[in-house]
C-alpha cells in the first residue's frame, strides 16, 4: 500500500508519486517512501536524490531549494539537464564522463567528485556530489547525495588570494621546519618555496639573535608575549635585514603547528641606525626648523627643546627647562596629553597629529599639533620626545572656511545647507521622541521693487536688517536661514501645537510694522508667511519644505502681509 505524501510542487514541500511515467520505478519509490529511512529522507541539510539510469524519480526537500525549481522542474528530468557539470579530470560537458560515473557507481564502485551545476534560473552553484548504486526489489538504482560548496570555495579562493598578496610575509612551521610560506616570504629571504620546504627555520636568523628570538617565541606561544619581536635574518645572498616576527600556535591538517609572519623592518632599523649615530649633527638641524622638538621625562618635565619649541610656549629658556605639561595646559588639554603619553607608554609605538590647545606665558592660547613617541635606553623606557607645530593659523582659517560654508556671507545667518541639516536632525528626534515642530517659509513681498529703485546695496542692507531682526525675535534652539534671494526659513523645535508657530507668525508680522532703519534711509516692507508643522505638514524633509512653501504662497495670493498654515 502506498502511504499518503502532501503534494511537493514548490521547493521544500512533501511530494506524490503519482504521475511518474514508470510505474514499476513508482512502485519500488512507494516501496521507499514507506520505509523508516524516508524521514531521514526529507530533513536532511543535504540534497538527496534517487536516479533510474541518468533521470531523477524522487528527491528532497532539499534539492528542490538547491536547484531553484519544483516537483514537476525535476521529476522524469536527466541528470545532464542541469548541466554544465565540470568533472575533475577537466571533462568540459556533462556527457561521456558524466555517464561514465553513473555507470561506475550503478557498477558497485561508489563515486565522489566536484563540481558545478545550473539552477532552473540559470545560476551556477559548486557541488560535492556523491553516487552509490543500490538495489530495490531487483530494480538497480542510483542514490545520490549532494552539498553546495559554493561558500566554501569562495572563502578557499579568498583565503589563497589573500595569502598570495599579502604585503606581509606569512609562513607555517611544524617540527622547526618550513611548511609554508607565501611569495612575500620567499621575496624577503631570497629563498624559493622549494628550498624553504624542510628548512629549519632558526637557519635564517642572524646567530646572534637566535637566543633572543627563540626566548620571545616561547613567551609568544604561552600567551606571556603579545606585541612582535623583533630580530635580523640572513638571506641567501648572505644579506642581513631586519623583521619583525609575531607567532601563534594553530592545528592545520590535524596537528599541531606554528602560524607566523614577517614584516620587512630594514629600512626603519637602518634609519634608528642613522639616527643614533648623527645624534649632534641633528641636533644642530634641530635648532633651525620652524617645528618644535621636545623631549621630556616619564613624570612630564621637559628635558630639551629647540629654539622654535621655546618661541611657541613664550617662556625664556630657563623657564622652560623642567617645567611640567600642567604649567602650560588647562586642565582638559593635561588629561588629553596624560593619555596620550600613557598609550605610547604601554604601547611602546608613537602618536602623531593629536591637536591640543596650550597656553603662552602672556596668557594667549594657541593650537599645536604635537606628535609623542617613546624614548628608551638598552630597552627601558626612560621619557617621550616629540614635535610641536603651531598650528593656530591653521585652525582659524579652517573655522572661518567652515562657517563659510554653513552660512550666507551677507547676512551671517545659517545657509541653505545648514538649514537643511538641521531640519533633518529635527525630523530624527521628533520621530524618536514623539515631538512637534515647526518650519516656517518667509518671503518678502516686492522685495523687487526694493531693489528696482533703491539700488541693491540698499536691498542687501535690508536682507541684513531682517536677518537681524528675525533673530532677535525667536529662541536660541530656534533657526533663522537665509535660503537665498529675500527667502528666509525657520525651525521652531519642541512646540506643543501649531498655535505656538501661528503667534511666532504674529510676533514677525507685528515686528514688520515697524521701519527698517538702514545706513542710508528707513524702508518699510512687509512679509508673507507659510507654516508647516511636524507630522500635520508632512513627516518627510522634501514635504514639510513643500507644504511650508505652498502655504507661503496661499499668503501672498490673500493680499501679503499675513500667514498660512
């Protein structure tokens, strides 16, 4: 008796056998379905499928989601309809080498091979594909398991990419040998990946540093060591260079192994090198560079200086001398520099481009940029040293450009793009917290005329009048902008209900009564007013300004000089 199965026509459902074009391959499938193995069938994670010959007669849940298609897509469909099937031997159709597999495994020799496959929407996906012949009710069949290896193989191609072109130098040790390493490591040592293949890895390092990086290694290893090591190797070419090491312990193909990597530090050791053995003549260098150099001690007292250095705190060289950082910040400025020179402390690698604002002797403040990096003697940290560029000028021209950008040039007031910011900043908290508010437009009626017969040095004289007025008359968290032309904008936050922008309305159209006292002359103007209120007048940027500004409009068309909400 066959058992009852709900109908599978889409991905992921239970599926009928009826309607199979064999019926004894039917019945030996019923035969199956009835079986206790069947619900292991159906919620495998991986595809399974059942093949007379090369054509599917049942599969899973599973391999109708893999392939993208339903019941009716699949069933009575060959194997080679989802093709292209590459095998490994580099077979490039599914035909001959595809049969061939199922005609090995339909023989009692299981089959075990990658490759890719097409889903009904024409997308490739990469599989492991197993078959394994077995019998039903003396009928030969084909089972077949089936896994998507696509994400598999992505990161396998990611992790060879990145290995390949890593800029720094990755290898894997087992034994004290080489087992591994990565063109960058080959390129640093001279060394093909051939030849470093079992060669105890101690043979590249300078013998007088083997004791020292042996010792760092096994702190590394027990977690007692956590920043890179550092040491010389020889190269093939007999050439001494310096790296900087960092290990840790991995299991990599099931047994216990050694992760490291180089970073080529030659030029920078070379360059200390230098640097220590030119210590006067730079010195010397020190005392003519507009840029400031410092050195202090570890509890903060400056210990030398350059010339420059002196000229930016303004104190006479004996003052300076010794003074420590709290004599010349604030309290906010020492903090900030406190923990800066703590993080280079216990870092042990510098700092540069932090900005501070210090204080001169005459009491003025000035911005420096000052760069902290750590001084040391036969390893211990005994102090900082640094430079110091004053960097005042700098930031005022930054702040003067930045409020260039934010505000009209005429009037002061906030432009277009600050409006607008602010607009959506008022949006995001009044849908967070549930509040109100209001957006006027403001236009000036027959602004034109203005300009038309007074001149326009007249009518920027007026346009900065109104910006001025407008101002006085609203909150500190409310915004006036000039939007451009004689187009103002106001943001009125946090009201309770619209009233409260109506008699802000009120307020301007009362304060227009009164004459504008220019330079030159007093002019009198009035205004036209639309409002708009958050969330009534819109719940969006572009419709709040939209409505606001077709109120406006309503205005003008009722005479001028009133308001509309």
């Amino acid at each position: 008796m066959r058992p009852n199965r709900p109908d599978r026509d889409a991905p992921g459902a239970a599926q009928s056998s009826a309607g199979w074009e064999n019926p004894d391959v039917a019945a030996h499938v019923s035969e199956f379905s009835g079986t206790s193995f069947y619900a292991l069938f159906e919620s495998a994670r991986d595809a399974i499928f059942l093949l007379d010959g090369e054509k599917f007669i049942d599969c899973n849940a599973r391999t109708l989601e893999m392939f993208g298609c339903g019941r009716a897509q699949i069933i009575d469909q060959p194997f080679q309809h989802f093709s292209p099937l590459r095998l490994p031997e580099g077979s490039g159709t599914t035909g001959g080498k595809l049969q061939q597999k199922i005609n090995t495994a339909l023989g009692g020799a299981a089959q075990f091979f990658e490759g890719k496959l097409v889903k009904r929407d024409k997308s490739l996906f990469d599989a492991e594909i197993s078959f394994n012949g077995f019998e039903l009710n003396g009928k030969r069949l084909l089972h077949c398991i089936m896994r998507d290896v696509t994400e598999r193989k992505r990161e396998e191609e990611l992790y060879k990419t990145l290995t390949t072109s890593s800029p720094v130098g990755i290898y894997i040790i087992h034994g004290g040998k080489f087992r591994f390493a990565n063109p960058r490591v080959q390129e640093f040592v001279g060394y093909s990946a051939r030849e470093l293949l079992e060669m105890p890895s101690i043979s590249l390092i300078h013998p007088d540093d083997r004791a020292a990086a042996r010792e760092n290694a096994i702190k590394m290893l027990k977690k007692q060591r956590t920043a890179p090591y550092e040491f010389r190797i020889v190269t093939k070419g007999g050439q001494i260079k310096w790296t900087m090491e960092k290990i840790i312990p991995i299991y990599y193909d099931g047994r216990q192994e050694i992760l490291g990597s180089y970073m080529d530090i030659d030029d920078r050791k070379r360059a200390d090198e230098i640097l220590r053995a030119s210590e006067e003549r730079y010195r010397t260098i020190l005392e003519n560079i507009e840029d400031g150099y410092y050195e202090m001690d570890l509890k903060g007292r400056l210990t030398f200086f350059n010339e420059s250095c002196r000229r930016i705190f303004g104190y006479s060289r004996e003052e300076l001398l010794g003074m420590k950082t709290l004599q010349y910040v604030n309290g906010d400025t020492a903090g900030k520099l406190n923990r800066l020179a703590r993080k280079v402390y216990e870092t042990g690698q510098p700092e540069k481009g932090s900005d501070l604002e210090v204080i001169r002797k005459d009491g003025f403040k000035r911005h420096i940029e000052v760069s902290v990096s750590l001084v040391k003697d036969a390893g211990k940290p005994v102090g900082f040293r640094g430079i110091v560029r004053d960097i005042d000028d700098r930031k005022k021209a930054e702040a003067t450009i930045l409020h260039m950008a934010y505000h009209d040039a005429l009037t002061g007031l906030p432009n277009r793009v600050l409006f607008n910011d602010r607009l959506n900043v008022a949006i995001a908290a009044a849908q967070r917290h549930g509040k109100r508010f209001g957006v006027m437009m403001l236009d000036l009626d027959q602004f034109k005329n203005i300009n038309d017969s007074l001149g326009h040095d007249v009518g920027d004289q007026l346009l900065q009048s109104v910006g001025n007025r407008l101002r006085g008359l609203l909150r500190k968290s409310d915004t006036v902008a000039r939007m451009g032309g004689d187009e103002f904008m106001l943001l009125l936050p946090e009201i309770n209900q619209k009233a409260d922008v109506e008699a802000v309305a009120k307020k301007i159209l009362a304060s227009f009564q009164r004459e504008f006292v220019l330079a030159s002359r007093e002019v009198k103007i009035t205004t036209s007013i639309g409002i708009a209120v958050y969330p009534e007048g819109g719940r969006e940027f572009d419709t709040l300004k939209k409505n606001a500004d077709i109120a406006m409009y309503k205005a003008k068309e009722k005479g001028r000089n009133n308001f509309q909400s």
